[in-house]
C-alpha cells in the first residue's frame, strides 16, 4: 500500500513511518499545501489545514493513504494552547480525524503570535536553532524535552491508523 505524507517536516515524516513501520507500506512525503495561514489560530484553521495537506498529498501522489499533520494554536481561558490536528484520508473518500494533547504557552510567546509571528519564527528567536520546528518543537522546549513534536504527532499518527484499522475490520462483519 502507498502512503502520502503532505509534508516534508522530519517531526511528522518520521512520526508516520516510525509509527507505520511494521505495517510494510510504502511512504511517499511530498510538500503539500495546508492552504490556512501560516500560523493557523484555532482547533478549525488548524484541522482545516491538516485536511488539506491530505487531500493534496493524495492528489499529487495517487497514494492509497495520505496523512495530513497541522499544528497551530487555540485561544482559551487559560490562555494561547499549542494544538495539534491530524487527518487521515482515502483514496475513495474516507476520512478520520484526530487531536493531539494541548498545553499553554508562556505569555511571551504568546504574545508575539498574536502580534503575527509564527510560532516556529518565535522558537528559533527563543533557542537560537532556526530548525526546532524540525525537532523537538516548542512542546519538546517547553516540556524539558519530556514530550517531543514527533511524538506528539505519533500519538495522532497512531489515532488516526487505527481508526482505519478499525473501520476495516468493521466493513467486513
């Protein structure tokens, strides 16, 4: 089975094929169009541009599978969270959905992305390392290296692959 992976970021690339290993699929990645902004600033932009990133990368790929990953964040009471959105789609239209874990970010930042900075532009000021979005993301700096961005995305890569599974073993009773 072809997979599609609609995007070329390492964090998520390997969050899918580290997942997905033992599965025997091939994986295609390919920079795919999230088409929401850059920063995307709810639960909906954000699952917006995780579905997008799917739909095209099945596009471009003629995959039997294509995973789309978004991050973005989500105003709250409790301030600006981090959020996570994955979506998983088929080449006859099926579609599964799922959300990572949520935490706030320090006010500092915060308020540099509601000023319109990017988050990833914002990480690379507060670490010096213009690639964190590549590794350990903001969750991996703010969690003490606790949680990672590839496994946060893994844990969305493992929710959607096995709503899949599911559905199939479903179909078949």
């Amino acid at each position: 089975m072809i997979v599609a992976i609609g995007t070329k970021n390492p964090a998520k690339v390997h969050a899918v094929q580290d997942s997905l290993i033992r599965e025997g699929h091939t994986f295609i990645s390919v920079k795919a169009k999230s088409g929401v902004s850059g920063q995307p600033f709810s639960d909906n932009e954000t699952l917006e541009g995780a579905r997008n990133r799917a739909k095209h990368a099945l596009a471009m790929t003629g995959a039997d599978l294509a995973f789309g990953l978004e991050g973005g964040v989500q105003e709250t009471e409790s301030g600006l969270l981090l959020c996570n959105w994955g979506v998983l789609s088929h080449k006859e239209g099926a579609e599964w959905i799922a959300s990572g874990a949520k935490f706030p970010l320090p006010e500092q930042v915060a308020n540099r992305l509601r000023q319109g900075d990017e988050l990833g532009t914002v990480m690379a000021d507060v670490t010096g390392d213009i690639h964190t979005r590549k590794k350990e993301g903001a969750i991996g700096i703010y969690t003490g290296g606790w949680v990672s961005r590839k496994e946060l995305f893994t844990h969305i890569v493992r929710l959607l692959y096995g709503q899949y599974v599911t559905s199939l073993v479903q179909a078949r009773h």
